[in-house]
C-alpha cells in the first residue's frame, strides 16, 4: 500500500440510513458502506486514512458522532453518504454542531442499474439519487459550507477530488493550531502586508505574534562551530557553491554566518512550536546579513514564509505547502518584479530579494553571495537559480477591511528567451492567463497584493477548497476571465460578503 501524505490523519466515513427498511436492510447497507470506505483508505489517491464509522439511523447517533468529530484531534473531516434515504431533518442537530469540514460524497455502492434483475427491494436499498438530493437540502437550508462530489466511489476522477478536499481540509486541520512568528514589523509605510492577526485568527485559527529580533539572535550566537561546519558540509554537498564561498574563497565566513543564522532560526521555530515565520531587511539588529538561504531551505522544508513582515503570505505559504505534500512541484514565496511587454510575448518575472524556495527549481541550485543595496548589512547569501517551465499558479491573501479576500491566478510558466547573468536571484518567467493586460488590470481591480504564495503543485479546486471550508472570498483570473463580468463579480461579492456578515 502506498504510504499516506498524512498518516497521522483521518477522514470519517458517515453513512445515513433509517430504521424504517429493517435489520437486514441496514446490515446491508453497513456491509456496503465498509466497503466503500475501505477501498478509500486503500486507494493511491487518498492522502489520509479513511475510517469507518458506524451507520447513523437517528438524530441521537447524527449528534452523537459530530460531536465525537469535533473533539477528535486527529480528524480533519467528514465524508458524508447517503446510501438510503435518510430524512434530513434528523441531521439538523448534529450538522449545526459540527465543527469540522465535511464533504457529501453523491455516489451509490453499483455503479450500473441491473438491467435484468432490478426490483423495489434493490429500489429501496439504493437510493443515492434522492437520498442525497434531501441531504443535500438541509444543508443548503442551513447555509452550510461544504463539498459535493458526485460519481462512483471507484472512478478515478472522483477519488481525484475527494484527494483535493482531503487536502484542503489537512491544511484547514494545521492551520487551527498553526504558529506564526514574525521578526520585526511589516515594511514601513506598506499597505497591503498590514491587516487584522485577531481577525485572522477568528477565520483560519493560527495565531501571528511579534518577537524582538534580538531573540532571535539569542538562538543565533547558541549555534556550536561544529553545528555550523556541519551546515555548511551539507550545502556543499547539496548545491553548486560560488568560488568566493567555497573554503580558502574571499567570502567564506559569509557562508558561516549563513549557517548560523539558519541554525539560529530552526532553534527558534522548533522551541517556539512555529509553522512560519516573517523577517523584515529594516529590522536586522544583531543579525550580521538579512536571512536568505535560511528562509528558502527552511520554506523546502514546509515552513511558512514571506517577506516585509507579510504574515498573511507566510500563511498562505504554509497551508499551500501542506495541500501539496508528496505532489509532484513545489510551492514558495513569490512576488511579481518586473515584466517583460514585448508585444510579441508579455510576461512577468517573479522573484524577490533573496527569499524563493528551492521546492521550484529547476536543476541543483547555486549558493551565491551579492551585494544586495538595502539592510544595511553585510552581503547575504542566496540559492540561485530559475523554475522549470509548465503550468502553475500564484495567490493572495488580502485583508479588505471586515473579511479576507484570497486571489488565485492561473500562469504558464516559461523558460527565459536569454540568459540572467547578472540577476543574483531565484527566478520564475511566467504569461499569466488570460494575458498579462488582462491578468494585472484584474488582479490590481480585485486589489491583489504584490507578495503572492506560488506554486506548480496545488492547484485552483485545492485553494477554492480551503477558502470554501474558511468562509473566504474567492476570485479567479484565468483563460476564460473578462473584465466587465470580473467587475461584477466583485460589486457582487461585495454585496454578498457585507450581508452574510450580519450586524
């Protein structure tokens, strides 16, 4: 059997039924649904364990099980199966108590009518088709979040979208206890990276708090020499290192002190229990170079992170890094830098002063060291190096005021026409959809951020997904976007966001 992406986790397997088809009905339909739920757990698709739970046949056992839901640590969620019919009004109780995702799987134990052989005792046993469209009901009437996958328990397409909600609620289940530890403030004067922690934590559970960076470099100094040579051994091992920080080069110590300052930092966020962490280069007292390689190894690692102080980035980065554990692609800080408006072929180039995880290169990465003209500090090191071409995304997480707005763009990243000597920086080429004109006119309307998390493994159902489990605004700039119905959506969501909010 495949190894799981979260082992430690569960899904709950929920089926509803009745007590008005009998015992043997109902031992049939627990046979069925054991089955079901075994061959999920089975499955290469399904990123976590899935569990059986027994048939619920009343409100008691519906209250009764979400409530168990809720206090189990390791449960991120449930699917829900309506093999019979099971009268919506007994699932009132306990779906208004649930307070874990939960996604309604529209299937049927046979996939085919028995053409030859189908009666009302086959008729009464699976009744997926309306069973489903009156649970479906209550939690319209309930106005509750969720998703709806409809097909066979055994076509891959389905299973494929059970594995994105899957994902989307492992990300959900991290981010209620998430910490996230910020060095300095967010870059003075700068807009967009400031915004509500409490708020935050009121909609996606982590909390964001602020520490000196001399506590930070506390840990730094505690770094042994043997600690650091043994760092420093792994990144030459690990990538091309630069002439002038290989040993005898003129900017060795530089390295050195690389190392320390990531040593430093992995102290500080495994004593702190932390999932992320933001530096910011006008805050660096007592730090001899602004973090570079520390961040970037640390974010391949699955922390997250941005730059500036842009906590809401480094979360986003953290619950995008969790979605795509085990997929193919990797995901890292990102921001739009430049673009390239040749009327032949526009395109932006994504990068940022030092900070882009190596998840996304393309090829053994470079450690290099540049001046880079602002901190104040002494040169920092960096992996160098660019992103293999192929689809991808970038998103954002803004506050707007009363409610966060996440934006998702779909790219198409592209090998560079030329050479980049001289840019000493991580790099990604990409034609956003549904063209650059198009892309920035709407993703600056929507007042999209200029920080982004990137990635080539989770995809747009992943994030609307999460959005979808937080109760967060969701816009999409893709192939098929225009600007006059994009402008709507927006006066819409406007609308909509400020009435479900209440007084």
């Amino acid at each position: 059997m495949t190894a799981k992406a979260f082992p430690a986790l569960e899904v709950w397997f929920i089926t509803g039924s009745q007590h008005l088809y009998g015992p043997a009905v109902l031992q049939q339909v627990a046979d069925d649904a054991r089955t079901i739920a075994n061959s999920l757990d089975a499955s290469p698709q399904i990123p976590v364990n899935v569990v059986f739970k027994p048939v619920v046949k009343t409100s008691e056992e519906i209250h009764a099980i979400c409530q168990e839901a809720n206090a189990a640590a390791n449960c991120t969620g449930l699917i829900t199966w309506m093999h019979t019919f099971s009268p919506a009004k007994m699932w009132i109780a306990g779906l208004m108590a649930l307070q874990k995702p939960f996604a309604q799987f529209h299937t049927q134990f046979n996939r085919d009518i028995p053409w030859d052989s189908i009666d009302m005792d086959f008729m009464n046993l699976n009744q997926t088709a309306h069973g489903g469209r009156e649970f479906g009901f209550i939690g319209a009437r309930l106005r509750l979040r969720r998703k709806i996958v409809v097909g066979h328990w055994q076509d891959e397409e389905a299973l494929a979208r059970l594995d994105v909600w899957m994902r989307a609620a492992a990300a959900w289940h991290d981010s209620q206890r998430a910490k996230f530890a910020r060095f300095g403030d967010n870059m003075r004067q700068v807009a967009v990276t400031e915004g509500d922690k409490v708020a935050a934590q009121m909609a996606f559970g982590y909390s964001v708090n602020g520490y000196g960076v001399g506590d930070l470099v506390a840990h730094v100094n505690t770094a042994s020499a043997a600690a650091v040579d043994a760092l420093v051994a792994e990144y030459e091992s690990a990538y091309v290192v630069a002439e002038p920080l290989c040993k005898g080069g003129a900017m060795r110590s530089s390295l050195a002190d690389a190392a320390r300052i990531e040593l430093g930092i992995r102290s500080f966020l495994t004593d702190g229990g932390f999932a992320g962490f933001t530096t910011t280069f006008e805050d660096l007292h007592g730090l001899t170079q602004l973090p570079g390689i520390a961040p970037q190894r640390l974010m391949a690692d699955g922390y997250g992170f941005a730059g500036e102080g842009d906590w809401k980035t480094a979360a986003l980065v953290r619950a995008m890094k969790v979605m795509g554990t085990g997929l193919a692609g990797g995901t890292s800080f990102m921001e739009d830098y430049t673009y390239h408006l040749h009327p032949n072929g526009m395109s932006v180039l994504g990068a940022h002063m030092l900070e882009i995880c190596p998840s996304i290169a393309a090829g053994k990465p470079s450690v290099e060291v540049h001046p880079l003209g602002i901190g104040g500090k002494a040169d920092p090191v960096r992996l160098v190096f660019n992103v293999p071409a192929g689809p991808a995304l970038n998103a954002s997480l803004m506050y707007m005021g009363k409610r966060f707005r996440l934006l998702i763009n779909t790219v198409d990243v592209v090998t560079p026409e030329a050479p980049l000597p001289k840019l000493p920086v991580a790099r990604a080429l990409w034609i956003p959809h549904p063209n650059l004109k198009m892309a920035a006119a709407a993703w600056i309307q929507a007042g999209g951020a200029h920080h982004t998390g990137f990635s080539q493994s989770v995809t747009v159902e992943h994030l609307e997904d999460f959005a979808e489990i937080a109760g967060v605004e969701t816009l999409l700039i893709d192939r098929k976007t225009e600007m006059r119905e994009f402008k709507k959506e927006l006066r819409w969501n406007d609308l909509y966001y400020h009435l479900a909010q209440g007084l």
